[in-house]
C-alpha cells in the first residue's frame, strides 16, 4: 500500500490487516519503523479531530511532523496543490496527510510524486481512514461484520463517510441500509421511514446535518430534522439488545442524536475517536513501512 | 492538584510548594515525571507570551505537544468547548491549557473529563499562572511577600490578574493597593490618587490599558491617562530604594508605562516572562504528577 | 557570525564555508552542536517554502521548535516586533527565523537583543538564505561561480532575489546580467531584450511575477509577459549544452516560466528546494555554534 486515497483500493485483506494492526496499537504495540520519517498534515478544510487524531497518530509512532498553515501557505499565492506537494517533495516530506474540498484531489498527485499520500476526506467524495475507524469499531464490538444490519442515516449525497463506508461494509458482509430525507439522497437507494429499521439495526450510524454545505437546508428545521431523521431517546429504548450507536462527529446535539444519547452506554462515538488514532497509525505505519 | 482554573483553589501551602519548584527549574532541574504526556494549547484568544511561555515549559518538561489550531478547528462548525475537549480526550490528551473568553468557561469542564485543565485565562475573570509568575518574581526578590505593599495600578475592573492576584496576595501576607479611575474600578475599592502612594510601594505592578476590551475609553487620551495613572518617569524617581516595577505585557509604551522604564533597573518585566516558563513547568509537573 | 540578516555581511570566506556545510549536509552529515537549542520561526507573511524548508532543517539539527503564530499573536495588539523579540529572547529562545514585510525590519533588533536573527526576508530588501541556496545550486553544478554567465529575469525592483543575489553572484567571480522590462527595474541597470543574451546564458534565473505587490500591473497580460520576458519553450531551446534554469518559486506557470520547463531537464528549481534545507541547516548551525 503506497498511498490510501479511497476504500476502493482496498481489499478485503488489506482492511483485515489493517484492523488487526490497529489492535496491536490499541494494546500497546509501538512502531517498528526503521528509519526516521517526516510528514505533514494539509488540512485545507477546518477540522479538529480528523487532524489532532492524525497528529496523534504521527507522534506515537515518533515521527517528525512539521506544522503546515493552510490559511498561511502559498496556496494564498495561487499555487496548486500539485506544486505544494511537489515542493514538499523537495524539501525531504515522506508523507502526507491532505484534507481538500475539491473532489478527488489526489488523482493529479497519484503517480506524479514520491510523497505518499493519505487522503484526510476530499470534498464530498471519500474519507478513508474515518471509514476503517468506523470498521474497525463495529469489528472489535462484534468480532465480525459479517451480517451485521448497519443503518447510516442523514445527508447521505453530501456526506464523505456516507459513500466511503458503504461499499466496504458490504464488501465485508455487512448489510447496510440508508435512511435520508428524499432530498438528501442523491445517487443512493434510501429508505424514508427511520422507525421502520430501528429495531432490526445492530448499528445505527448516524450522520451530522452538514449546515455548512447546504446552506439552502431552510427544507428542515432542526426540531423537525430532529423528529424525522434523528435518533431520539424513544427511537433508541427500540433499538435491539447490543446494538450500538455510531457518529463520525462533530455531532449536533438535538439534531441527529438527542444529546443524552452522546455518552449513553449505546454509544461508542468517543470510542470511534479513540480507534481512530490506533487505525491511523496502522495507516501510516503500513504506507511508511512500505518504502523501507 | 487535578486542575488549576482559579488562585481560590490554592492553599498557602500548595503556592509555596510551587514557588519551591520554579525555583528549582529556574536552577537548572529537569522533569521527574515517569510517563510520556501529551498535552495542547487551546488558545481561544491572541496570545504571545502566555502560549509562548507554556509552549516552552511543555517542551523543557519533554511532553508531546499537539498544535491545536482555534481558528481553524470544529469549534466553526459550532461545537462546544465541552465537545471539543471530549474528543481530544477520547484521543489521549492528558492535559489542557485553555484561554477563552467566557468567564469560568472551565465551570462545564471540571468533573467531567478526565483530562487535566490548567486555566491560560477566562475572560475577565482568573489568570492563575499570571498570578503566580507574579508571586514567583516578588517571593524571588525579597525572599517573602510578608508585609510587602504592593500596589496594582489599572484597568481592575477588567483585568484578569488583578482578579487573581489581589486575592491571593494578601493570603501571602502582602498589602494590596488598587489605583486606578473610578470609571474602571468595579466591585474593587481603589485609590484614585496615584502620587500618594508612590513613595511607600515595594512593588509596582501596572496593568494594560486594554484598548481592545472597552472600546468606549474614549474618557482618556493616551497622553491624560499617562499623566493620571501611567508609571512616568517622575514618579519612578520617587519610587524607595529596592522597589520594583512589574507589568503582565503587553505593555502599551508611554501609556500605563513610560517607555525608558520598560527595561530600567528596577523593571522585572522581562524576569517576569523568564520566571513564566518555571512556574508553568512547576504547576504541569505537578498536575501531570497527580496522574501517576 | 551571530546573525544573517543581508547577504552584504558575509564575506567570500563566509558564503564558501556555508556552501561546504551545506555540502556536508547533503552528503548526510548531522549536526555537531553540542547544547540544546530551542528556535521559533515568525513569518509576519505568507510562506510556504521558505518556513517550510526552515523547519525541516531545524528538525533535522534536532532543535526545539515552538509554533508561533503571526494572525494570532500579540502583535494583534499593537506591540511592536522589538517587544516581541525581547519576550521571546526571555522566555529563552536561543535564534529566530523571521519574515516581515518592512524593509530592514532586523535593525531595530541587532544589538540589543541576545537572540540570533535569521532574516527569512524582508520587503523588498535582503533574502540571504534564498541567495546562498541559489548560489549553492550554481555552485554544485558547475563547481565554481567563476565567469558563470547568470541573467535574472523579471520583477527587479520588487524582488528579494535580485538584490540579495546580484551582488553576492558578481563578489564570487560570476557575470550578472538583469533583464526586465523598465518599468521594473528600479535602482539597477537591466537589459530590455531577453533573446539577446539566451546563448551565453549558463544560468537563466527567472523570478516571480508578484501579482500581490504590484496590482496596477495590468501593464502587461499574462501572455504578453510570457512573450517578452518568459522562458519559453522556444527561448529553452536556444540555450547552450549545460546551462540550467532557475527560479525561487513559487511560478506562475507559462508567465514567466512555460509549464512545461518546470520539471525539464535544465531545470534545477526542485534542487533549490532540496538544497534549501541543506543550506539552512548550515546556516543555523553556524550561528548556534558561535554561542556555544
């Protein structure tokens, strides 16, 4: 594995390598990288946790990591990402993490530059690594993901995990069903009737109302999003014994989860945060790993 | 010691316990802590000197330091400072300094996560660790704050280190005076003549005019206020022998101060920013040590 | 030497030491110095390469490096840069790299404070370290400057480049020849017609056009520039066996520089970069050594 740009490029045994490396982290495994690498995270989307979890990352496993400002680059100067990288290149960078709003990014850097590269989550496209967080945390929960109902519910059109999650799930047994407002669902299949599938559900994956993308979502206000589309406490005493709740986060509270549910012993949203820095290390250590 | 958010929370004895330590630090001691931390800055608001300052005592104590970019992170898409300090407790951080500009924001924090809160300065209201460098650099220089008459001159009502120290000072058996216009006095008794009490001060402590808080101070010009309440160089003549001049920075020259007294001999404003870094190593060994 | 603010400090001895440093680097040679030394790169501008490339070479001499932040510091609040230097120079910062759009900006800091400046560029004044890397570059590849043929192309007046770098190329025994339309070309004497000195060219170094610091400059269209004063592919194609292009970057493809030289064969300009890093671990070391 050179770059992880999309779960497509993933097989089956790829994402179980990467799950059980993941777990060695999160048992106390360090890195048994040999030589001593720099990264940087390009970030050109505001983001706390995909970013912290990365830096995270990036310092158990002791690499050198050099501060990038994206609001401070000469990006500003009307570079193209193309040439950043390409001087990152130069300057000894051996990998990085980039968050883009454009769609696809990476395809003018695959192939054209030695820097191996993690997709951070590009426009409305793909999230990678959010994706084998999210994996990883119903496999540890279930031993497997074999059969599992898993119900992803929100903006399904709009939403990165949405679509990087959906195909790997499958691919790896899972049956996933999409719940979303008509308006919200794009190419994808989706049911309407949220309380139709709560009690088949194992997971129920529950998506953020991304204000900041729909500006014209004046369709719902929060309390009839709320009511349709959100988990409520009702709808979560119907949820089946063991079942468990998931949200990439950052979350709105009263809108798609009650916010009594955030930290209820259903939810493994902390949890997911907390994978995410044993899936990223596994990430970078397996891309590093293979340049040595 | 969990957290540090406010001087009420410190004992006399556990001031000098940290007094003790800084000492040390600034003598050349280097961490005792036995696990490997990792903390971040959450700076709400601008700040040079206080993050610089802990930016350093983190690094002289050997922890892991997250960059943590507030312009640029979730709290944009409108998640809490509760939110926010869950994730990057899910992720692993041990402890945080946060400045924000809501009085007590640490109220909705404290009991509620496990990571460690060290206050960097809540709106108007604490500002420990100011408090204590202050403590540190008067202890320091008369080996006692017993009987010593300090007198504050400023903005009392806005200022977060008169709020922090006064309190805590005369605990230390010092004499506080507060100087300042009646316009800006508060909840605060003060003296509004600022000659009568030159001559009897062992310390100088002058405040910022915080030009960007109270934009309606129109009440002084620049020149007036210097006259009335500024540290001139006339009044510094008169000042007794051993007396110091202290000031948090950032200073407006010929202002609160005049500019030849920034660095005179009597001046410990730059001991100050010196003795910062030892007292934030003290207090963060400290509450990390707690941990073990 | 215990600063570089301008190239007109240095002496031949001074540049050639640097250059077989800076060799040394290159051939992976790691650092000699014995203290612990802690640095803060402070970019008043924005930057990509130039911060970028200063932090790599710091990590790779292992020093501390503290994040500052320009948009978010201090200076916000009216505090002048001397201020900021002394604070930092207390709170025990042994050198600063700093970037700042006022010309000279370092002579209001040399002598009075005990912080090692670095100048990362300054207005339209001096750019050192961009110079020596350029000179680097010349130097590895034809293993003298002596009677080396360098023309330097583009926004004369307004570039860093030009003026760090004319003198210093002619002191090492190298011809320089500037080309620019008059409009730009301030204080110095350029050639108006660039086919004129294409085939004695040994390097062709060509310069930003600064769109963010001259908008009246619709004097000329992106294509007539490229026209008059860009390398293209034709102009390449005259240049003599063995020369080579240059450019500082960031370019603006097929303005002055057709897009596709950029990565040719003649073109060093990702070896600037390469070398940057090398050369500013030089640069770094030297001046920390002289404080040991």
């Amino acid at each position: 594995m050179e770059n992880l740009v999309s779960m497509k490029d993933l097989s089956v045994e790829q994402i179980t390598a990467i799950l059980k490396r993941a777990e060695d982290f999160r048992d106390g495994a360090t890195s048994t990288l040999k030589n001593n690498y720099t990264m940087a995270n390009l970030f050109f989307e505001p983001s706390t946790r995909t970013k912290m979890s990365f830096e995270m990352a990036e310092r158990k496993l002791q690499l050198n990591v050099l501060p990038f400002d994206s609001g401070f680059s000469s990006t500003l100067k009307g570079e193209t990402l193309y040439d950043t990288v390409k001087v990152l290149e130069a300057i000894g960078i051996d990998a990085l993490v980039i968050r883009h709003e454009q769609n696809n990014f990476f395809e003018e850097l695959i192939g054209k530059t030695k820097v191996a590269i993690i997709n951070g989550g590009d426009g409305t496209g793909n999230h990678p690594t959010q994706s084998l967080l999210d994996i990883f945390t119903i496999w540890e929960e279930f031993g497997t993901l074999q059969d599992k109902v898993i119900t992803i519910v929100g903006d399904i059109a709009h939403s990165r995990v949405a679509r990087s999650n959906a195909d790997a799930l499958s691919r790896l047994g899972a049956k996933v069903q999409l719940v979303c407002p008509t308006e919200w669902q794009g190419e994808f299949e989706c049911l309407q009737d949220f309380d139709e599938v709560i009690e088949s559900s194992d997971v129920m994956m529950m998506l953020r109302v991304q204000h900041e993308r729909h500006k014209e979502n004046g369709i719902f206000s929060k309390e009839d999003y709320h009511q349709a589309f959100g988990l409520t406490v009702e709808r979560e005493r119907k949820m089946k014994d063991g079942a468990i709740i998931m949200h990439p986060a950052p979350f709105n509270r009263d809108v798609e989860i009650a916010s009594e549910l955030v930290e209820c012993d259903r939810s493994r949203i902390m949890k997911q945060m907390e994978n995410g820095v044993y899936v990223r290390m596994a990430i970078t250590e397996t891309i590093l790993k293979g340049r040595e």
